[in-house]
C-alpha cells in the first residue's frame, strides 16, 4: 500500500501522522541494520584480502625456493 493510499480515505490528520511516523522508524531501523550488515561483509572483505595475500606471498616465496618452476606446473614426461 503507498502513502497516498494509506493517507487517504477515513485517516485524520492524526493518524495519518501517526502511520507517517511509523513507517519512518521502520524505515531507520532498516537503515540502521543494513548498515551493520555492509559494515560485517566490509569487514569479512578485508579479511580475505589479507588472506589472499599472505597466501599470494607463500606461493611466490615456494616458487623461488624451487627455482621458479614448481612441480605442480611442470608436464608430465610422456608429453
């Protein structure tokens, strides 16, 4: 239902202040956990960027201790 709908009709003046006050705290309570949601996934963002990072590090620190060519990367000899 939109505003003009509710509005409209048999409300007062009161209660159509009332519902208008209603529906802005519900509103601000959304707000309110949609923000603590993006601020969660920023975080959990952040972290896995650390961890592909530290990860990215490791790989390369074993690639120069095999000499660059790891055996992961390497053909098989029938090929």
């Amino acid at each position: 239902m939109d505003l003009r709908q509710s509005c409209a009709g048999n409300m007062s003046d009161e209660e159509s202040i009332y519902e208008l006050q209603r529906r802005i705290t519900h509103l601000e309570q959304h707000i309110a956990e949609q923000d603590s949601e993006i601020y969660r996934l920023s975080k959990r963002v952040d972290d896995l960027a650390k961890a592909y990072e530290l990860q990215r590090l490791k790989m390369d620190a074993l690639a120069s201790q095999t000499g660059g060519d790891m055996p992961a990367n390497e053909k098989p000899p029938h090929y």
